[in-house]
C-alpha cells in the first residue's frame, strides 16, 4: 500500500468527487499512492491530516478576498466557500507544522500563497478555459529546484490554464519561492522552508484530457509521482 495521500474537496458527494475531484485520484493512484478525500462539507470532525502521508490541495473556486485584505467591489469572483478556506487554512497550518509534502495545483497555489500572508491579482484575463476548454501558454521553470527535478523538463514547457486569479512577485508571501514565471506572473512556487511544499498555477491533473496543452504530458506525470515519494519518504521517516 502507497502513501495516503489526503485531497481537498468543496463537497464530498459522489457525484460531485466524480465530476470534479476524480483526475486528481486517478493521477495519485497512477503515481502510486492512496488517495483519500478531504471535504469541507463532510459530517462529524473536520478533515485533518492525521493517518495522511502528504496533502494535495486541488483547483476549485476563488479564495475569499477579505482572507487577503481586499474587498469584493468591481471583482469578478467564482463559488467562493468560506468553509472550504477555513479546511484548508486548518490543513496547511497542520501540514506546514509537521512537514508534511504538499502539491499545490491552480486555487491550491492560489490558497497555499495567501495562507502563508501573500495576496491575489483578482482577475487576470486570457488564462481562462472558454466553453471548458483550457487555455495554452509557455512557462519558464527554474530547473534548479524542486519543481524542475521533479518535471525533469527543459526551462521553458508548455501547460494549460484554467484560472482567472493569481500571484504577482509583490503579492507573493514570505517563505515562498518563484520557481516557474509567464510574462509576470508566478506560475509555480516552493517553501524556502519546507522539505517539500510545491504548487502550481496549472493542471498537471489533465495530463491525458489537456495532453495537446502540454508540450510533456510525462513531466506531469512525474510530477505527482515525485510528491507521492516525497510522502513515502514522510511515512518511512
């Protein structure tokens, strides 16, 4: 038996888990570990990560801007979940204390980053999917790190883009890296702390359904599996 690897979720129904929760199981189950939902919904006590080896935090809505000092006017939100921020804001505190991994994908990097006491550009545009089709653009992926041993790719790839929000290097928090970029905004980012705290803007989860997006649908690939054992090296320690 692999990893436990705990995924965060806005619900936990089955029919919600499918539609929106299922690549990422499938990706950690690929990459050879055991995936186990976390959602802000379920009954009895929250989530934890007690019994989990590692933390995904998955894409989803917009983080609720007063948790970053600004307000609603004149911004364009999506399905924000103030109990879907206060799970997360619960786990990352208990998986940065433990040193637990933690992969960061797309609102996952976006919550992580405010979290840690960084901020949001609220809306950025051109980065959406348009009728559920994900946007395409290069990123620049400092190989010096975590993320490019993990991707084991070249410096520049190409990758999705589902989101309207994202981090700038003046709203980026403290403790946290750059460690991929496009044309000013940071597209992947580390703990300067951690053993392994990784996240990204885009969806390495759509590796078989974004695979014309990706110029290395591998390097996504491993890339979850570099997270699933970095949290068997967790459960080894």
């Amino acid at each position: 038996m692999g990893p436990r690897i705990g995924i965060t979720s806005r619900r936990s129904s089955d029919e919600w888990v499918a539609r929106q929760v299922a690549r990422y199981i499938e990706a950690i189950n690929e990459a050879g570990g055991e995936a186990v939902v976390l959602a802000a919904d379920q009954g009895g006590a929250p989530p934890s990560l007690e019994g989990l080896d590692g933390l995904l935090l998955s894409g989803g809505g917009d983080v609720t801007p007063s948790l970053y000092g600004q307000g609603l006017e004149g911004a364009e939100i999506d399905e924000m979940d103030r109990g879907r921020d206060e799970m997360e804001r619960r786990l990352i505190g208990e998986a940065l204390a433990r040193d637990v991994p933690v992969l960061g994908i797309c609102r996952g990097m976006q919550v992580l980053n405010v979290m840690m006491g960084g901020a949001l550009v609220q809306d950025i545009p051109g980065h959406r999917a348009i009728r559920g089709v994900s946007a395409q653009h290069p990123v620049r992926v400092e190989t010096e790190s975590k993320l490019g041993e993990a991707l084991g790719a070249a410096d520049e790839m190409e990758v999705n883009s589902r989101h309207h929000q994202g981090v700038t290097p003046e709203n980026l928090a403290p403790g946290l890296v750059p460690v991929a970029s496009h044309e000013g905004l940071i597209e992947a980012v580390e703990s300067r702390d951690h053993r392994w705290v990784v996240a990204v803007q885009w969806h390495p989860e759509r590796y078989e359904i974004d695979a014309g997006h990706f110029s290395s649908t591998e390097a996504q690939r491993r890339l979850f599996r570099a997270f699933v054992r970095a949290a068997d090296e967790q459960t080894e320690g």
